[in-house]
C-alpha cells in the first residue's frame, strides 16, 4: 500500500553520475499517476547533459516544459507508459523556492526520493544543513517521519562517506547505493537502469512490472 493517500512524491536530481536512473524514476511515478515534487540541483543539471543529451535550463517552468517533451517524445516505445504525461503532474521548483510545498512539513509529501544522490548531498543532509531546497526538503521528510530514500552513486566509498550513510541508516532512512544485481541477466544498459528503478518502486510500496521479483520466474 502507498504510504502517501493522495499520491504526491519529492524526486531530487543531485550531481552524482547516474542521470538515467533519476529520468527512468520520474517516468514510472508519472506513470502511476503520481503528482512529482521536482528538484535539481545546479550540478544535476551539467550531469544530465553530459550523461543524456538532456540541457535543462535553471528556469523551473523552462525544465519542466522540456522533461515534458522527452518523457512524451518516445512514451510509445515505454511499457509504463499507457498515455501522454500531463504537465500539471510535474512540477519542477527552484533550489531556492522555500514557498514550495516540500519546504514545509504541514505540506509536503511523506516520500522523498533523491536519485542518484551525491555524497555532498549525504553529508548536508547527514548534518541537517539545508542550505537548499533539496536538503530542506530531505530534512522536512525526516523531522515529520516520512520515507526517505537515498540512491547514493559514488566508488570507492570514504570512511566519511560511511560514517554519514551510517548516521541516516540509524535514523530511518533508506540507503540504496546504485549497484544493479544481474541475476535477471540484462542485456542492455536500460535492463540494468530498470533493475535499480525496479527496487526504488518496491521501496515506495508503488506497484512495478520492470524487473520480476527474485523466485517468481524461475518457478516455471
């Protein structure tokens, strides 16, 4: 079951590598129907260009007007998608919009996602620093006991890097490193994409059909 009734979800896009995971999430939760909480952080934006092709300006209507256009472009060729993405489903904010929903914790939705997530990102929100939208909106998730979950892509990891994932561990958050298993033998890169995206979905308690789960198949 869906911890949130109303179907709103934070997604955050932070620096690390990894944009096509961050993209291939925010496919499927709009695809569920889900109305998305944007957040990108400046880095996330030289990432997702250089990783997939994908400009996005710093103007969140700007970016939200594009992601629109990408994710509808090839929707046909996607199995989660059964119709076009409805732009009022996205909703793109600004580093610094503190009047956005996810800023307050009388507003914003119980489920944070933060994919791929930087270890910078792990230490400010370890430390509780927000200094920006996207470490505001991660502390606000665990001041009022929400979901949050941090798809961490960085190798090999520092003694730092630990003692900080440790901390969030031990105060109730999800710590879910970008490591795809290969089990269900991907035979592309999207097939190793969707094995993480797969595990995010479960996490979220959001039903999925990208990646079966371990046993089922090979039952037949």
């Amino acid at each position: 079951m869906n911890q949130s009734s109303n179907k709103h979800i934070t997604l955050a896009f932070t620096g690390a590598s990894g944009a096509p995971y961050g993209l291939r999430l925010l496919e499927c939760l709009l695809a569920a129907d889900y109305t998305v909480y944007l957040l990108i952080s400046s880095a996330a934006r030289v990432v997702m260009a250089t990783e997939h092709g994908l400009k996005l300006p710093s103007g969140p209507q700007a970016a939200q007007k594009i992601l629109i256009e990408h994710l509808n472009r090839n929707f046909d060729q996607m199995s989660t998608h059964k119709k076009l993405i409805e732009s009022e489903k996205l909703i793109v904010c600004g580093k610094e919009d503190w009047f956005s929903p996810v800023a307050s914790g009388s507003a914003a939705p119980k489920q944070m996602v933060v994919c791929p997530c930087s270890a910078g990102s792990v230490a400010s929100i370890a430390h509780g620093l927000s200094d920006n939208l996207i470490e505001r909106a991660a502390d606000v998730v665990m001041k009022e006991r929400g979901q949050l979950l941090l798809v961490v892509r960085e190798t090999p990891f520092s003694t730092l890097h630990l003692e900080n994932m440790h901390k969030l561990s031990q105060m109730g958050v999800t710590i879910m490193p970008a490591a795809p298993g290969f089990y269900h033998q991907p035979k592309t890169i999207n097939d190793l994409i969707d094995f993480m995206v797969a595990r995010m979905l479960d996490h979220l308690g959001i039903e999925q059909g990208l990646v079966p789960r371990w046993g089922y198949d090979q039952r037949d």
